[in-house]
C-alpha cells in the first residue's frame, strides 16, 4: 500500500509538471533562468593550505592552477611569502600533490567528494610543467516494485576536470607561462514509474556543461625586493538545460514527450588582471596588491525552449524570438599581507569586487509574447585573517584563519506590464583549522573548514554564483617532492 501510495504521488507530481509545460506564466522567467544557469564546478582547484588560509598562501597546486609562470620559482619547503621568489625552489626538482576530500567542490549535492592530483615537473634548465586533474562519481537512487508496478528515482553527478601548465624562464627576472584547463560535469535527476498493461512515465532533469580556459601570464623581478605580474585568461563553454517527461504506453514505448525546459547556452568570458608585489624587513614581510577586470557573456542557442512531441511531430509552447545575451562585468581588487612575528606567522587578506549584470529575451508562450530584462549588481567585500603558529618545531604548524563577507545584491526584473525588484545585505562567517607537517620532500595537511562560504564575484576566488551556501567538510592533502 506505501508503494502504491507513493507511485500515485508521482503520477499526480507528473500531471501537474506536464499542465505546467502549457501554462503561458512558464516563459515568465527565460532571461532569468539563463542568467541563473547552475554553475557547478568540480573543484575551485585549490590546495588546503589555500583554502586555509583563504587564498593568501599557495603550494605548487595553486601556483600550477592560477599562475603558472611561477612553476619555476615553487617549492615544497612552504615558505612564508604571498608569491615564491627566484631562490626559493628548494632541492626538489618534482612533486606529486594528491587532494582527498570536497576540496573546493562547494554545494556539491550528497556532499560528494572531489578527487584531485597534480604532477609537476621543474628541471635545472629554463622550463618547467605540470599536469593536474579532478575526478566526480556519484550515484545514489532508490527503487521499489509490487506485482506488476515499479517506481525508481536516482541522482547522478559526474564530472572531470583537467588541468596543464607550463612556464618559460625570459631571464633571470622574467618569467612568462601559461595554462589550458578543460573540465565537464553531468548532473542528471531521474523519476519512473510503470504498471505493465496500464503505462506509466519516465522524468529526468539534467544539465550537461563543458568548459576551457587558455591563460597566459608574465611576472617581473624588480631588484631584489618587488615585481609585478599581469595575466590573461579567455574562457568559453556550453550547457545544456533539459527537462522532460516522457508518457508510457501500457507497453512501455514512449507515446508522448512533454519538454519543460530546453536551453542550450555558450559562455564566453575574458579576465585581465594584474598584481604588484613587495618584501619589507629583510624579508620578514610581504604585501601583495591586485586588481582586474572580468567579462562574461551568456546567450541562448536553442530555440524552441519549451515543446510537446507525439507521434514524431513537435509543437513548440515556448519559442525564443530575440535575445540580448546576458552580460555580467565585474572589476575587482584584492591584497594580502604576511609578517613573521616571533616564530609565528601572521596573515591578512581583503578582496573587493563589484558587478553589473544584464540581458533580455522575447519569447512567444502559446501566442503571448513576452519581454523580459534584467538588471542586477553586486558588491561584495571579504576580509580574512589568521595565523600559521609553530607545534614546537618548525616542521609541525598549526594553522587557524577566519573569513567574514559582506554582500550587497540588487535583482531586478521587467516585464511588459510589470516588474520585480529585490535588494539584501547578508553576512557570511568562514572559519579553519588545520595542521601542517613540513617533512624534508614530504608535507601534508588536515584542515575542517566549518561555517558559510559566500559565493563570489567571478573575478576572485570561488564561483560566480551568488548565494550563501552551507560548508562543513574535512579535507586533506600530501604533497611529496624527490
């Protein structure tokens, strides 16, 4: 009797997800569901003593997946500078990072975990390389049957993300480098159920996106005390957005397809930024500025957005007429500070960035056209700090950081007769602890990172999305150099 009951919830959740695909006040919300398209990312791709300390320390990792031009410069040796320096590449000409654990990989759904290594290579002559990649498997689902019915739901996410990096040594100075990145995730969310002889139906929800990123990059030494750096990334990707019900025959074909949503987008986005930094006290302290700007576009490939296919033939419910591409432009500054104190190290860092956002669609609902614009923005400011204290011997650290964001977003949308508008200011507290041994070649970390992690401006560290998202996960990482 609960199978039944639970199979005849289904059916009436159907029906009504089918009724939906008809109604007019679905095309209500097309600019905003393209500008709002999830952005799951496998991982940020960031070492845990980065997410420790809030991107103001980075490992080999982070300097293979942000700025590879100082591949040249890295050591395992974890020295206590925002960027390595010429000097600082230590005995070991090859590393080896394994990530175990959500690094990074924020609002992933069962809290799945992310999987990720990286190889880097640094020989004597002027070159060095490194590869990195990422892995997501996750499945979980359920199934019931009585007699002749059966249900079943499930949840996939997979996803894979390569990364790899090379840097050139101009001089003794200079140093120019680059990097491709290309990852691809799959999120799908499955409801069925069939009685045979009677029919039944089969949902599914899934969004499919590829992305790659070419990025160049050249640093600068200037005397023995300061440099600056400059960077270029173009990025483009895809994703596919579709949700459909298929009705089951008392056989078990298809008979009919209801499609709720039907997007196909391309992305395409470009970041400048560029850095100075400076050495202070004999090299006890460091300070580190930066600054840039970031541009992404989002525009609608697919036309009929929403339709109903029987019998082979298609009639569309909801049809894009015209499309303004969603365009978000962010400019964004970031500094961060190191001073040794004593034996301890103490660590600050800030990051402010604002954005614009806006775009329009005009869509044709079952004969209703409809207009929509949006027009967003958002500032967003982080301040963080913490410390990296000694356990009595250097080659053991403890590590606690705190990290508190201000967001102050505007949401506005127009329609031909009406419009919405929405303001918030919310506050976000992050906190870390962790260990970290520093063994001769060997090095490992262990940090909880606990509290809400606020989701960024694209220009700085994490994703573009904007919300505030729960984030309590253990993550560890070795890291070996030979």
């Amino acid at each position: 009797m609960t199978v039944n009951k639970c199979m005849d919830s289904k059916r009436v959740a159907a029906v009504l997800a089918l009724a939906a695909a008809l109604l007019p006040g679905a095309a209500f919300a097309t600019t905003r569901e393209v500008a709002d398209l999830d952005e799951l990312e496998l991982t940020i791709r960031r070492s845990v003593l980065n997410q420790l300390t809030h991107g103001v320390f980075k490992d080999p990792y982070d300097e293979l997946q942000r700025r590879p031009f100082n591949l040249l410069w890295v050591s395992n040796d974890r020295e206590g500078y925002v960027s390595p320096w010429p000097g600082q590449q230590g005995e070991h000409d090859n590393y080896l990072n394994a990530l175990i654990g959500n690094n990074g990989a924020n609002n992933l759904r069962n809290d799945s975990d992310a999987l990720s290594g990286a190889y880097i290579r640094q020989p004597a002559g002027s070159i060095a390389w490194g590869v990195s990649a990422s892995f997501l498997a996750d499945d979980v689902g359920a199934s019931d049957s009585v007699i002749s019915e059966s249900f079943a739901d499930s949840q996939e996410l997979s996803g894979a993300d390569a990364r790899f990096g090379l840097a050139w040594r101009l001089s003794d100075q200079m140093s120019l480098g680059g990097g491709l990145t290309v990852n691809m995730t799959n999120d799908e969310a499955m409801d069925s159920s069939f009685e045979q002889g009677v029919g039944g139906f089969f949902s599914s929800d899934s969004l499919e996106r590829t992305n790659a990123t070419l990025d160049v990059g050249l640093r600068r030494m200037i005397g023995l005390g300061s440099s600056w750096q400059v960077q270029a990334e173009l990025g483009t990707g895809s994703a596919e957005l579709f949700d459909h019900t298929d009705t089951l025959d008392a056989a078990g074909g298809v008979s009919s397809r209801f499609v709720l949503t039907n997007y196909e987008t391309t992305d395409r986005r470009l970041r400048l930024s560029g850095a100075w930094n400076k050495l202070y006290a004999q090299d006890t302290a460091e300070l580190e500025i930066g600054a840039g700007v970031e541009m992404l576009e989002r525009s609608l490939d697919s036309t009929n957005l929403a339709y109903v296919e029987t019998g082979g033939t298609v009639t569309p419910t909801l049809t894009l007429l015209a499309d303004d591409p969603v365009q978000e432009n962010t400019v964004f500054a970031t500094a961060a500070f190191v001073a040794l104190m004593g034996q301890t190290q103490i660590f600050a860092g800030g990051e402010l960035a604002t954005s614009q956002a806006d775009g329009s669609t005009q869509v044709d609902s079952l004969g209703t056209i409809v207009n929509e614009t949006i027009d967003d923005s958002l500032v967003r400011l982080g301040l963080s700090m913490g410390l990296r204290q000694p356990l009595g011997t250097d080659r053991l650290r403890l590590i606690a950081s705190a990290k508190a964001d201000v967001l102050d977003d505007e949401v506005n949308t127009r329609f031909d007769s009406a419009s919405t508008g929405e303001t918030s200011t919310s506050t976000t507290l992050r906190y870390g602890f962790g260990v970290e041994g520093v063994f001769s070649n060997v090095t490992f970390d262990v940090a909880w990172l606990f509290g809400q992690d606020v989701a960024l401006a694209p220009g700085i560290e994490g994703t573009p999305q904007r919300q505030a998202i729960d984030f309590n996960s253990v993550v560890v990482s070795a890291l070996f150099g030979w």
